[in-house]
C-alpha cells in the first residue's frame, strides 16, 4: 500500500513542482500540485501530465487521485 509521501515522492520524480500536497489512506489521494509546466494548459492537460508522471503506478497502485492542479501564479493568487 503506497503512502502518500511515495506518492509524493512519484510525482516529483517526473515533474518539477514548486508545491505538493498530498493526503491519502493508501488507496485513495487528493493532491495540491503546484508547477509551472501547467502554464497555458487545461486542467485535463494538467491531469494527464500526473499521470503520465505517476506511469503504470497510476493503474496498479493508485485507485483515486484527486487533484488541483494549479501554475504559481495561480497558487500565488489563491493565497491571497
């Protein structure tokens, strides 16, 4: 069962974040991805890019991934 700091660890790997999130139970995980590859992406062409980060991971390992994902300017005016 993965945590959600290998999770994490995944994601990372194959995308270059600013900020991760992650909270999950081992199955099921919602994610705050913050990087700025998503700029001028949809948010579909943002999930595809985690899960093409996560690789066959996301078939076998992961059973629900729910995510924001958002650029750092995005990020930066949530904060606000």
């Amino acid at each position: 069962m993965l945590t959600p700091e290998q999770v994490k660890t995944y994601i990372e790997q194959g995308l270059a974040c600013e900020h991760i999130e992650l909270a999950g139970d081992g199955q099921h995980f919602q994610a705050l991805i913050v990087c700025a590859e998503f700029r001028g992406k949809s948010r579909v062409q943002r999930h595809q890019r985690v899960y093409q980060a996560l690789g066959e991971r996301m078939r076998e390992e992961v059973h629900a991934l729910s995510m924001q994902t958002l650029t750092p300017e995005e990020w930066r005016e949530q904060a606000v």
